[in-house]
C-alpha cells in the first residue's frame, strides 16, 4: 500500500505538516478558522532533536498492535491497507496510545478519543505530504 | 554599550492570521521570533532582523508583513540613514564594515541604458519555434587560421585545436565555494548544469568527492589558498580557472572563520577543522604576466594540455591591458567579474567602491583584443550582477562569449539577497555550514529551479536572437551595432563602442 515516508536529510522542522494537517481534519477547512476556533488536533507528531527532525504518522502497520489492543473495536486493519478508526466507538482508554510502537496516536484529551493519520483518505495526496514546502514527506509504494 | 541604533525593519504580524504554529519561532536563525509562555503569543524583536523573508514566506496565513523602519529623521543628501547607522554601529564595534551579496550603490547600471535591434521589413526575423536556433558556443582559445585536407574525397581538419568547453547555452554558474555556501547548493548547481549542458565553478573551496561524478560539467579553481587543489581535483574537471580577484572585492583575499570549518570543509579544503581558512591578497607565487603564465603552465603540463585554462580577475581600472597580458600569458578564457560581483563575505566598503561596471570592462576588453589581433585566442567569460535574459544578451553583443551566473542562481534557489551571508545564519541554507539550517535547502528542488531558469531564458534569448534575424548566438558576439545607447553620454557610447539610439 502506498504509505506517508519522511526525508529527514531535507526535513527543515517547520510543522507545517502539522498545520495542514489540523486544517484537512477541520471543519471548516479554513486554516485561520480550525486552528483559532475550532482548536484541530494535527493527526501526526514532528520529532525534533536539532538538527534532525521528521514528521511520525500512523504507519498503517501490516499486524497492528494498536488494532489488537483496542477494547471496543474502534481501531480496523482494513482490506486494503490502512488502519482505520471509527471515532464515534472510541472511549478514550488510551490502550492503543501505549501499543503503538512509533508514538503515532495523539490524545484528544478534551474529547476523550485518539486523534490518528488517516491517510487524508478523502483527498489523493494526505495534506501533509501535499503542502510541505521541501519536499520532505512523500506518498508512495515501497511495498511492505 | 547603549546602542544607537534603531532596528532597520518593522514586523507587522497580524494578531487575528496569526495561528501561533510557530513556524516563524523556528524558521529564524536570527532569533526574532520568540513564544511568550505566559499566553502563548508571538513576540518579535525587529533589532535582529536582517529582512530576509524566510518567516514572511513560510507563514501559513500570511500573517507576517514586513516594512522598512524608516526612523532617521534628520537623514539628508550627504548624511543618509545608512552613513550614519555605519558610523554608529562602527562608534560602537571599533570593527571594519562587513556584507555579503553585490554591490547595492546606485551606479549607473549600463544595461538598462542599451536597447536591442529588431528586423522589420527589409530583413526577415526568425520564429525560433519554427526554425533551427543555436545557442551552444565553445569557450577555449581558437586558432589565427584553420587548415584542412583532403582525404577520401571528404574534408578533415588539419589545425590542431585548443581544448574546448563545450556550452549548450551561453551560461554558466558562477565561482561559489564550499565554505560560502553548502554542500547542497553545489549539488544543485552541479546537477542543474549537467543536465542543461552547461557549466558549474567549485569556487576556491575544493571540490568534495561526491561531487566528482558531475566534473565534465565542473570548472574548478585554483586561488591564493590553493585549497583542495591536487592531481586528482584537477583531473575530475572540464577546466581550470585561476582565480586572481572577484568583482564585490577586488584586492584583498578572503577569510572563512574556523567556525565554519566543519568536517565536510576540513576535507574538502584539505585543512584542519575548526581553523580560519585564508585567501591572501595575492597568489604569492604571482608577482607579474610572466609569472602567471608560469602558474597557467603549470596547470596545462598537470592536465595534459587537455583542459582550458581560465584566467579571472576583477573588473579595475586597467582591464583591458591586463586581459591582454592574461591572454599572451597563454590563457584560454579570461573571466571579468564586475563591481557588482557578489560575494559571501566583504568589507563593505570595498565592495560598494572599488572596480568598474562589467559592461565598460567587457567593451574594453573585447576591443583591446579586437585592435591587438589576439581576440581569437581566448574566450571572455562575464560576470556580476547579471539579472536577465536581456542582460546577457546585450553582454554577447557588446563581445563577451558567455556569462557567470551567481547572484541570479542564488536567487532562483530561494536567496532573498539580505546580505548577511557573512554570518553563516542564511534562514534560506544556501550560505551556512550549520546543519540545521543547510537542510532547507532540497537540492531536488534547488536543481529543479535552476534548469527551470536556465529553460527560459535560453528561450528568451532565442526569441530576441530570432527577432534580430539571427539564428546562432555565435553571430552576434560582439556585433555591437545591433545595440543602441539611450540617455548615455559620448564618452560612455565611445567607451561601449556602440551609437546612441537614433544614429543610423
């Protein structure tokens, strides 16, 4: 399946993949609106240790831990790839959180569910892939 | 000691765009940008700012604008805002003046002052979409005459020629070291003038291994420092180039600070980490043209007489007879940097003063040669301060063969011309060495760019050449009377060698 890569050597830790990222799962879409208002969790984390850093998304693993550890069956291995996550069966536990071996899964404490990359499955390129400015994240096959 | 000086720009940051995603916090290397803990906002402090945009053009929401602080009150035509902040910041520092990029003083660009030919009705112009146009030239010395025999029925040279560079385009990048600017933006330039067939120059920083895959593309330079220049540099490249002096400083040598010696420098430049890395003024082999032509020598008997050699020296008051000498020297190329040569590091007053505009020097060049009978033996390479398809073709017109492209390649890869590239701290990582910086600079795209540039001013070069009825750029090399002078004064027209606008 195609996944979301990082190239570190040209990740310059600008967090704009977070910014888009937080905007493509907003409401409104609006990147003034989602980030001052409505408050949009990013759906993926920037590790930085200076100089290096690079963005971390769920990595949609072939035997997700996440998936066997979820408690109410929010978190799916679908067919065709990617770990998906139905929001509304969530209750917060966090089990998943600690399962998951890349610290790909955000809390959205508030609202007491997981907040995780869903690979902008709505859209052909994730938004973070799409509007980073150095070409540092791409979306491709590799094969698994 | 209570500074004087007020901030020379003025950050204006939208309260209700700002995100506070902080991508100007970490995009500064300048420190402008800072997170206040106590509500989460944004602070600038404008006295760090250099202008180089790098926050304004990453901001998402465009939330940042910024604006010169115009704040001298009392400013006049003698005394102007930067005369007195020099004298402030030097009242302070007791330091000599630094900058980086060319020289921003309002002499009188000569380009903007020369106008092009076109054909109309009596000779026909040339769609170069439609038919062939030539733009590859060859730099090298040429013969006085060339012999050919017969053989077989067909013809074949006799005349043995000079080694040639062979330009799909008459541009090249200019002499930027490793050490001024990064590793990637020498990959970038390497692979943007492979691919486009055209030429890159190592600067007098060496030539780092990686590299050397890219060296019939590559002109290495060999200056004062002698860095990184043994058997194995000279023989990965197309040519040579001894590099007496540069355009923004004419005179004096150069000096990297060992803080920007790291490993990648240290092996490159074959000196030890951590130590200032110095140019001197002069090559101290190199007191006169006899000597020169000794170094030059030397260099060809090196290489095997297989690589031209190149002689580039600042655009001064005598240019023409010193290119002369350069050439019965035995040089292949002569290369003339201009005043407004840029430069990683410069005292400012040096650069802003001292040499002449690149357009007099490749007009007195050309015709010293021309009147000495000797132009046919090398080729003249342009640079400083070219910044347009326009100018370059008035440059081939007024006699040079092909242009350095330095400040022009810079800006294509991101630079914001501020002028700080002395610091080390360039926000865009073109001039740095510091590894959390250098990676914004993608040589994907950084390659990507420069062919794109590359690709169209060729075109535009080829629609002003059709227009002229021309169709190879070899023919209007040093046809002057396909320019025309507006607004310039007699000596100046005699000087360019070229009528005013309105003369037949």
């Amino acid at each position: 399946m195609k996944r979301i890569y990082a190239i570190e050597s040209v990740c310059m830790n600008c967090q704009l993949c977070a910014v888009f990222c937080a905007t493509g799962h907003s409401r409104s879409k609006d990147i003034i609106k989602a980030h001052n208002r409505e408050k949009v969790l990013p759906r993926l984390f920037v590790e930085e240790k200076r100089p290096v850093s690079f963005a971390v998304q769920c990595r949609h693993c072939d035997e997700p831990f996440c998936v066997q550890s979820c408690i109410t069956g929010a978190l799916t291995k679908s067919l065709e790839g990617p770990v998906v996550y139905a929001e509304e069966k969530c209750v917060g536990c966090w089990t998943c959180v600690a399962a998951c071996p890349y610290g790909a899964i955000r809390r959205d404490v508030d609202r007491k569910k997981i907040a995780k990359c869903d690979l902008c499955a709505e859209l052909t390129e994730p938004a973070c892939v799409a509007n980073c400015p150095n070409q540092a994240l791409v979306y491709e096959e590799r094969g698994s | 000691m209570y500074t004087l000086l007020q901030p020379d720009f003025r950050i204006k940051r939208d309260e209700e765009r700002c995100i506070r995603c902080g991508v100007c916090v970490r995009q500064c290397a300048f420190d402008v940008h800072s997170v206040d803990t106590d509500d989460g906002s944004i602070r600038s402090d404008e006295s760090k700012c250099v202008a180089c945009q790098r926050c304004e053009t990453l901001c998402p929401t465009r939330a940042l604008t910024l604006e010169e602080n115009y704040h001298v009150a009392n400013e006049n035509y003698n005394w102007t805002g930067g005369v007195l902040k020099n004298i402030w910041k030097q009242a302070e520092t007791g330091g000599v003046l630094l900058t980086g990029m060319g020289n921003p003083r309002p002499y009188r660009i000569y380009w903007d002052h020369l106008v092009l030919n076109a054909s109309q009705v009596t000779n026909p112009s040339i769609d170069p979409l439609r038919e062939p146009m030539e733009l590859r030239t060859y730099l090298g010395s040429k013969p006085d005459s060339v012999e050919v025999v017969k053989e077989n029925g067909s013809l074949k040279l006799k005349t043995k020629l000079a080694p040639q560079l062979r330009l799909d385009a008459p541009f090249l990048f200019s002499a930027m070291s490793l050490g001024a600017i990064g590793y990637n933006v020498q990959e970038a330039m390497a692979r943007a003038a492979t691919e486009m067939g055209i030429y890159w120059n190592t600067g007098e920083g060496g030539l780092h291994k990686d590299l050397y895959k890219y060296g019939k593309n590559t002109i290495v330079q060999v200056a004062s420092g002698r860095f990184g220049v043994y058997k194995d540099y000279l023989d990965a490249a197309a040519a040579v180039e001894i590099k007496i002096g540069q355009g923004a400083k004419p005179g004096i040598g150069g000096h990297l600070p060992g803080e920007k010696v790291g490993d990648l420098v240290s092996m490159t430049r074959m000196i030890p980490a951590g130590t200032d890395a110095l140019s001197p003024a002069p090559h101290h082999d190199i007191y006169s043209i006899e000597d020169l032509s000794q170094l030059i020598y030397s260099l060809k008997e090196a290489t095997e007489y297989t690589k031209p050699v190149s002689v580039k020296i600042a655009a001064v008051h005598n240019v023409a007879a010193i290119a002369s000498g350069i050439v019965r020297a035995g040089a292949d190329i002569v290369a003339i940097d201009g005043i407004r040569g840029g430069t990683g590091a410069a005292p400012t007053m040096i650069r802003d003063n001292v040499g002449i505009p690149i357009e007099l020097a490749i007009a007195a060049v050309d015709q010293r040669l021309r009147d000495e009978g000797i132009r046919n033996r090398a080729s003249i390479l342009a640079a400083g301060g070219f910044r347009s398809s326009a100018d370059i073709i008035k440059a081939i017109a007024l006699g040079a063969d092909a242009v350095y492209l330095g400040t022009a390649a810079l800006v294509a890869m991101g630079c914001h011309v501020c002028q700080k590239c002395y610091t080390g701290k360039c926000n865009w990582g073109i001039a740095t060495q510091d590894p959390y910086l250098e990676r914004r600079l993608n040589p994907d795209i950084a390659a990507e760019r420069l062919s794109n540039l590359i690709h169209a001013w060729s075109h535009e070069i080829m629609e002003m050449l059709g227009g002229m009825g021309i169709n190879a750029i070899e023919s209007l090399r040093g046809n002057r009377l396909h320019l025309r002078g507006v607004g310039l004064s007699k000596t100046e027209l005699d000087i360019l060698g070229v009528r005013h606008a309105g003369a037949s």
